[in-house]
C-alpha cells in the first residue's frame, strides 16, 4: 500500500506545482525535518502563529526570537527559505526554491486528520527528507535488508492517511479554502510556557 503515499505525493505536488513532494505525518514535523537539514544558527517566529512552531526550536535546540508580522495564507520562518504554509491552499501556489511545509489536519482544506507535506525543488534534499522521514531508511525494501546510515524520524505519513487524502483531492481541488492569516491565532508571548522560556534556552 506504500504506493499510495507515493500518489498522493504526486497529486499534491502536481496541484500546487513543485517539482517534489515528500510527505510526513504532520506539518510540524515537516518543518522540525526542514529545519534539520538547513544548518540554520538563529530563526525568528511570527507573534501569532501555532504554538509548536516556537516548541519546536526549543526542540530541535535553535536560537529564536520574535517577530511582529502580519502575515495571510502562509509565513517565511526568519533567516531561512522554510515556510510555514500549513493553512495554504492554491493551484501553482509553490515558490521555487523554498522548503514549503503544509498541513492536512483536520481544520485544513484538505482534511485527512493527520498530516503534513513538505513541496520542494531540489532532489537531493527530497531523497535526504524521505529518508529521514522514513526512520532513516528507505521505503523500497524491508529495513532489515538496509544498510542505514543516518539517524531517522519515525514521521512518515500512513498509506491510510494518503488514501483518505486522494479520496477527498477531487473536492479539494474545487473547493474556495478558507482565509487563514495572523489574526486567526492568539499573540503567543502572552503564555507562560513561552515567557519561562524569554532567553530561547534549550531543553
């Protein structure tokens, strides 16, 4: 049933219009995937916006700050070509030479309950990102038959999930999405979880 991740990837990357698409069990984990392999020293994050956006590079050990933006549709993650468009939804919406990360929760437009999709041009990093996704092996052969050489992300998507994705793509892809912007998140310095952490300390 793999296969089935395989189209549903296609189907996404052909819609919005990006070269590749890797696809991942949630859309914060695509972007903490993103993250791993940009080798970035410092990123800043929207005031409003998810909250696992800032967790995660309290995760992951990045430095961050933050940043008044008023975003609509999607946001940049400061000093880096990640964007987070996990309430994006639009034709030939890719922007070339991004790591663009998106969601399939269940408020997005396309609602499968969980997951995420990474969009991206470079081919060398799509191989390195399915791979990493994938517990750090590869999807064509059992694992005990692999040499595996990096430490991997049990973050993949499940070929459930994917079949559940191509069952509602048709509707999707017709459907007006709703409009998501900075304002339909509260402002995160104001939670306790964030102020204990106003130095971006890692843990």
């Amino acid at each position: 049933m793999f296969h089935k991740i395989t189209e549903f990837e296609q189907k996404i990357a052909n819609f919005f219009g990006a070269p590749y698409a890797v696809a991942t069990d949630c859309c914060t984990h695509a972007i903490e995937l993103c993250l791993r392999i940009s080798h970035i020293d410092r990123v800043e994050i929207p005031t409003h916006t998810y909250l696992s956006i800032p967790m995660t590079m309290m995760k992951v050990g990045i430095p961050w700050t933050w940043k008044n933006e008023w975003w609509e549709d999607y946001y940049y993650i400061g000093n880096t070509n990640i964007i987070d468009a996990a309430v994006f939804w639009k034709k030939n919406g890719y922007i070339e030479n991004t790591l663009m990360c998106l969601s399939f929760q269940i408020k997005k437009h396309l609602s499968i309950g969980r997951g995420g999709m990474i969009l991206l041009d470079n081919k060398e990093q799509a191989d390195l990102l399915r791979c990493m996704k994938y517990d750090g092996r590869s999807p064509d052969c059992a694992w005990t038959e692999q040499d595996i050489k990096m430490i991997g992300y049990h973050y993949y998507l499940t070929p459930e999930n994917a079949m559940i994705g191509l069952e509602k793509f048709p509707a999707a892809e017709i459907a007006e999405p709703k409009k998501w912007s900075y304002a339909s998140y509260p402002y995160l310095p104001n939670l306790t979880v964030f102020k204990d952490n106003e130095n971006n300390t890692e843990f």
